[in-house]
C-alpha cells in the first residue's frame, strides 16, 4: 500500500516518536520536496531524527512533481506542502493522501483522494494492536506537538 503525505502527520507522528505506525500501515509514503524542506531535516528539531532514519530505511522516500502548474492552483488556497503533495498524488494515484488540514482535505476528497491524518493513523494502529495507549498519544499530540483536537473528536476517537 502507498501513501503521499504533507509536512503534518510526518512530523506530528515522528514528535512523539511514532512514525514507524506509517511504516506498519504503509509499504511507501511518498513526499514533494515541498514537504522535505517543510520538514527542516537538517535542523536539531524534535523528530527530525526519525524522519532521517525513515529516508535512510527506505519506507519515506521524495519524489519530484512533474504538474508545477496544478501546484501552483493550489497554491491559491493551500500552502506549497500541501498543494505539492495534492499534486504528486495526482501523479501517483496513492492508496492514501495523508493530510490533516481542513482545507487541504476537502480539496483532496473533492479531487476523489482516500484521506487520512496522524489521528486516523492512530486508530488503525489500535485497531490493528500496533498501540495500546491511545489516549497518552493523543495527550503527547497535544502537548508535545501543540497539535489541536476538539473534545468531542477526542471522545469520539477514545471510544
């Protein structure tokens, strides 16, 4: 199964180190370069060395996008992860577009993309017994990641 992936769930899962649940659940995730310089891996920052160590193992690997001029459409409502990650899963027809902005979904899902993000991750992790502990990862989202979930979306998950 592959997967292309925007800046956010790579780094939010890799922040609190658990960026391998993307490798149980995905044979590739491909990223644009948009995304890698999105990811400032050559920055001491929280995560990167996952994120290095996924390149270097093979299961994330970069791949150029030939469409500049979808990525610049999309560049009108998204940021240039985003549109290049919309634009390489054009090219690609991945099995999942890994997004978690609302803006970027909708566009994706009206573009006919299957759409998962870090928290879906997280319940086909636990759904599969990858993760016990949801909650605690859910709790390191939001503290460690300052990644937002809405009481009723984390009661909804929880259950």
């Amino acid at each position: 199964m592959q997967a292309v992936s925007n800046t956010s769930p790579l780094l939010n899962l890799a922040i609190i180190e658990q960026l391998d649940l993307l490798a149980s659940q995905f044979d590739t995730v491909w990223i644009p370069p948009a995304v890698l310089e999105e990811l400032r891996i050559d920055e001491a920052l929280p995560g990167v060395n996952a994120i290095q160590k996924s390149l270097q193992s093979g299961w994330l690997k970069t791949r150029e996008v030939r469409n500049k001029q979808l990525v610049q459409l999309l560049e009108r409502e998204l940021d240039r992860g985003e549109a290049a990650a919309i634009a390489l899963a054009a090219e690609i027809k991945p099995d999942y577009l890994l997004l978690d902005e609302r803006d970027a979904r909708r566009i994706a899902k009206a573009m006919q993309f299957s759409v998962t993000g870090v928290l879906g991750v997280l319940i086909k992790a636990r759904q599969r017994g990858k993760v016990d502990d949801v909650e605690r990862l859910l709790n390191a989202l939001e503290k460690d990641a300052g990644f937002y979930i809405t009481q009723q979306l984390r009661a909804q998950i929880l259950r």
